[in-house]
C-alpha cells in the first residue's frame, strides 16, 4: 500500500509541475506582448520588434516545452526507482517467511 501512496505522490508533483509551467508559460507569453505591442506602434521599429518578439516567443516555448519534458523524464525515473524497491520490497517478503517445519520422519 506505501508504494501506491508514493506513486500517487509522484503522479501529483508532475501533474502540478506539468500544469503550472503552462500556467507560468501563458502569464509570461502575455506580459511579454505588451511591450512588443507598444515598440511595434513606432513604425520604424514595427518591422524588427516584430522579429524579436518571434524569437522571443520561440525561446520562452522551448524553455517551457524543456521544464515539461524534464518533468516527464524524471517522473519516469521515479516510476523505475518505485518498481525497484517494490520488487525488493516483495523479495523481503518472500525471503521473510519461514520455511514450513521440517515433516517428522515416516514411520512406515
């Protein structure tokens, strides 16, 4: 039952590393725009900034995209680390029971 619990843990911490990188990564994208949206309403700069702000946007996904993927490569560390020790757990069971008592010789 212990490991059940661990890998409901585990399962919550990705989830909300998962879900609050995108929430993050969404709050960024738009405080981000509004300067963008500002330099871009000076025409000579309209052209360039519009460029930047590409390049920014692409920079702040794969930043985001790398955060969800560590999440998912760590998460799956996890799982292999928890099938280890609950193999191990259940071998210490096994190997725990005493073996049955030793039969009395037969006297036929």
């Amino acid at each position: 039952m212990k490991m059940k619990r661990w890998r409901g843990l585990k399962a919550l911490v990705q989830d909300v590393v998962d879900h609050g990188a995108t929430a993050v990564e969404g709050v960024h994208r738009r405080t981000a725009a509004v300067p963008f949206r500002l330099l871009r309403k000076i025409r000579p700069l309209d052209a360039p900034v519009r460029r930047i702000h590409a390049l920014h946007d692409l920079a702040l996904s794969s930043s985001y995209a790398m955060v969800r993927l560590a999440n998912r490569v760590v998460g799956k560390t996890v799982d292999v680390a928890l099938d280890v020790l609950e193999k191990r757990s259940g071998d210490a069971r096994i190997r725990d029971v005493p073996p049955p008592a030793s039969l009395p010789p037969s006297t036929h």
